[in-house]
C-alpha cells in the first residue's frame, strides 16, 4: 500500500468517527432531556410513598427492567446491556428520591445506601 491510500484512509475514517460521534452527541442531548422528564415524573413521586421501601419499591423494579428488557430486544439492543444501563440509572433515581421523601416528609435522610 502507498503512503497516499493510509493517509485517505485514515481521513475517511476519522470523517466516519467526527459524524458518528456528532450523532452520538445529538443522542445524549435528546436523552438529557427525557433523563430531566424522568427525574421531575420521580420527584413529583416521592412525597406520595409512604415509606422508604415504597420508594424502592422492588416489585416496580423488577417490572421496569422486565419491560425494558422486552423493548431492547424489539429495538435490536443487547437486553443485558440496557438492563444494566437501566438498574444503575433506577438506582439513582432511588438515591435521589429518597433524599426527596426525606426532604418532603420531613423524615431525616438515611446515613447509608
């Protein structure tokens, strides 16, 4: 190979990389702002539980990532990916939600997770 085909090469790929992350980019906006949706849905949530298991909530747990892992195979995603995508998301989402129900309640905040 000449020097000249790595070099368009080269460019073609780092073409291809600039676009697919410009994309990525234009993704991680759109999920910022339905991440924000999910987060205020969350907060509008915490002070209806009762308690800090209602705000665990296990069951509803596992029904969001049952659910989820069903639309990830329908998308043509990794349903073990999203799951775990999905689990660390739900975990913070209950850290910050507890701390909510804590605030709104008037309960003190735990001191573990």
């Amino acid at each position: 190979m000449s020097p000249s085909c790595d070099d368009s090469g080269v460019a073609e790929t780092a073409a291809t990389l600039t676009e697919i992350r410009a994309r990525i980019d234009e993704l991680d906006r759109d999920l910022v702002g339905l991440l924000a949706r999910r987060e205020a849905l969350v907060r509008q949530a915490a002070p209806l539980k009762s308690d800090a298991q209602a705000v665990r909530a296990p069951d509803r747990v596992a029904q969001v990532v049952a659910r989820v892992r069903t639309l990830a195979s329908e998308a043509g995603a990794e349903p073990d990916l999203i799951e775990r995508i999905y689990r660390g998301m739900i975990q913070a989402f209950i850290d910050m939600e507890t701390d909510e129900h804590h605030r709104v309640t008037g309960g003190s905040a735990p001191t573990t997770r």
